[in-house]
C-alpha cells in the first residue's frame, strides 16, 4: 500500500498534461495512474475509520464506501453519456474480483503455503448472491431481446422503451434491498456470511498499530474524493481521444482497464491476505467486492442515470451477461469445496486471459 503513495506525483502530471501540454494520451495515462494511490488513499482512510466506529459499523461502512473510487468513475462516465463505457466497467469489477483477483490470490496463496482451507458456508452464500446478480442482468436482456423480436427492431439498437425502462428502475430497487439484507446476514451471523471482521481478531480491529486520528481520516477522504472526482473528469474527457488513435474499444478499456484503476487497493489487500494463509478474508474481498458492484453499484447507478437525463438500463450485450454467468459458475465451483490450492488460481487466470481476448476483438 505504501508503494502507491509514490504514484501521487501523476496527480499534478496529469493536472499538468491537461492545460499545457493539451495531450489526451497523457492525460489518460497520468489519470489512470493517479487514481491508483487516491483509490489507496481513499480504501485506508475507510479502514481507519471503521476502526473507530466498532465492528458492526465498519463492516458497513466498508461494504458502503469499499468500491467508492470505481463508483465516481463510472457517475463521471455517466454524466458525460458514456453508458457503454459504465455497463463495461460493471461487467469488468465483477469479472476481474471473480477471476483475476481470485485467481491471483489462489495462485500465490496455493504456492506459498501448499493446500489452504476456509469455511465453505461462507463461500456457498457468496456464490448464491453472484447468481442472483445473474439473473438480475439476465432477465432484463431476455426481456429486451424478446420484445425487440417481437417488433422486428435490431437487437442492439439504443432506441428508448420504457418499458424496459420500467422494468430496470424495479429490478434495481430489488436487487439494493437483497444487498441490504446480505449485509445485515453478514453482519448479524458472520460464522454463516462473509463478515468483514473474518479472520481479523477484535483486537486487531479495535486497536491498530499507528492508528490515525478522526480528524486525519476524514481530512484524507474527503482530499482523496475531491481529487478522485478531478482525475476521473479527466481521464473519462480524454477516452475518446485514446479510442480514436489507439482503435481499442471502450468497451476493453471498461471491462479491464477502469476496474483495475479503481479497486487496485482491494486487490492489494486480497492477495496479500492469501499470501499469509488468511483465505476467509481474501475470499471476502474478492466475492464480498463482486457482490457488492452487482447488487449496489449497478442498481444505484440506474437511479443516478435518471439525474442526467439519459436512464441507464440493465439490459447488458448478452455476450457480456454470457461471460458473467460463466465466471460465476466456475468461481462458485471452484471454492464449493472450502478447499484451494494454485492449480484453481491458474484456471481462474486462463478463463480471465481467454475473456480479456474476447473482449479486445469483439
């Protein structure tokens, strides 16, 4: 975590290639590599507050703000009527917590400390939410292809229905309280849910090493959201720029490029906890992040379209629903059994390989 704070010198790099050196292609590289430590920033001043507020709290208060980086990005995108580019970066957070960051922690959990074990349950309920994330994206699609047929239209045509319009603003109402209600499962029975204090004592939550002040926490995130608001303006200013001179989709860089720019903190810490034999609570991260873009993120950004003038819908390309329900599948599959080992991280990482092709030349 302490390596990111070096990369805050592209924050002013990024100020500075947009006014005087008028480059989008600096502009996007300084952007993206200045929200990697304001992700950092933001994610440690969230622990340190969380510390402070008890342990019941803080699982809440970091499920709230856990993915709150990649949540201004995708508000930004969405203001400025990218909502391709948003969709993309859904499907990416989900694919890359399910897949890269799951794989890499099994991978280099598996070969540091041999076979590892965690607690099924927790797992099995995460694996269940993903599912109902699926569907929650699934039927929507289904239900827009279905009536698109029905009237002889192009399947991927952006012409306005309000009934799908209707259908989308329910299936996120929905899909936010069955958010809600995870997280008071998790919290209330954390032996049978994937709680935030697992694998971390009450004394390690209660009284960190080198803990900060109340005022240095707040001070930090509200610095690192304002500044994460200014980079995310401008690196979603310059997209269209790279597009047309790189010729890579929007697409590819939402599903693999965002999601990494913003949650880059999290995976840090999941990996990291596999690598010292603590799975429950690289699993928690890595699930408890999938399920909390699915079920929260997408579902809000529905009600925040509707702000802009433009509502975004949850009919997803069903190539992109497709891929999910697979991850899901395989990612469910592979820690069913409570047991993990470095062979399951390298399938994991082939999959996300084999998907990450797919995507760059759709």
């Amino acid at each position: 975590m302490k390596v990111l704070r070096y990369f805050l010198a592209f924050v002013p790099l990024a100020l500075a290639a947009e006014w005087l050196f008028h480059s989008p292609a600096l502009v996007f590289a300084f952007a993206c590599l200045g929200l990697l430590p304001l992700a950092g920033a933001m994610g440690e001043a969230t622990e340190q507050l969380a510390h402070r507020t008890g342990e019941r709290v803080g699982g809440l208060l970091n499920a709230t703000l856990g993915n709150a980086a990649e949540l201004i990005i995708t508000v930004v995108a969405l203001r400025a009527g990218k909502i391709e580019l948003v969709k993309a970066s859904i499907v990416g957070s989900i694919l890359g917590n399910l897949l890269l960051i799951l794989g890499l922690s099994l991978l280099v959990g598996g070969l540091k400390n041999g076979l590892q074990r965690f607690d099924p349950r927790a797992a099995g309920t995460a694996s269940t939410m993903m599912l109902l994330s699926v569907i929650g994206l699934l039927i929507p699609t289904l239900f827009e292809v279905v009536h698109k047929v029905q009237h002889h239209l192009p399947l991927l045509s952006e012409s306005p229905d309000p009934l799908l319009d209707k259908l989308s603003l329910g299936i996120a109402g929905v899909l936010i309280v069955v958010y809600v209600l995870s997280l008071v499962f998790s919290l209330t029975t954390p032996s049978r849910g994937i709680a935030p204090e697992v694998g971390v004592t009450h004394q390690e939550a209660s009284a960190p090493e080198g803990a900060w002040s109340l005022g240095k926490a707040v001070g930090v995130l509200v610095g690192a959201t304002l500044a994460t608001v200014v980079l995310s303006e401008l690196l979603v200013g310059a997209i269209e720029p790279v597009v047309r001179r790189t010729g890579i989709s929007e697409v590819f860089l939402g599903i693999v490029l965002i999601p990494l720019v913003g949650n880059v903190a999290e995976h840090l810490v999941a990996v990291s906890a596999a690598a010292k034999n603590r799975m429950e609570l690289s699993l928690a991260i890595s699930l408890g992040s999938s399920q909390q873009i699915a079920l929260f993120v997408a579902p809000l950004l529905v009600f925040i379209s509707l702000l802009f003038g433009k509502e975004m819908t949850l009919f997803f390309n069903p190539f992109e629903v497709a891929v999910l329900g697979v991850s899901v599948l395989i990612a469910g599959q592979i820690a069913a059994d409570g047991e993990s080992n470095w062979l399951e991280g390298a399938q994991l990482l082939v999959v996300y390989a084999i998907v990450g092709m797919a995507f760059l030349w759709l």
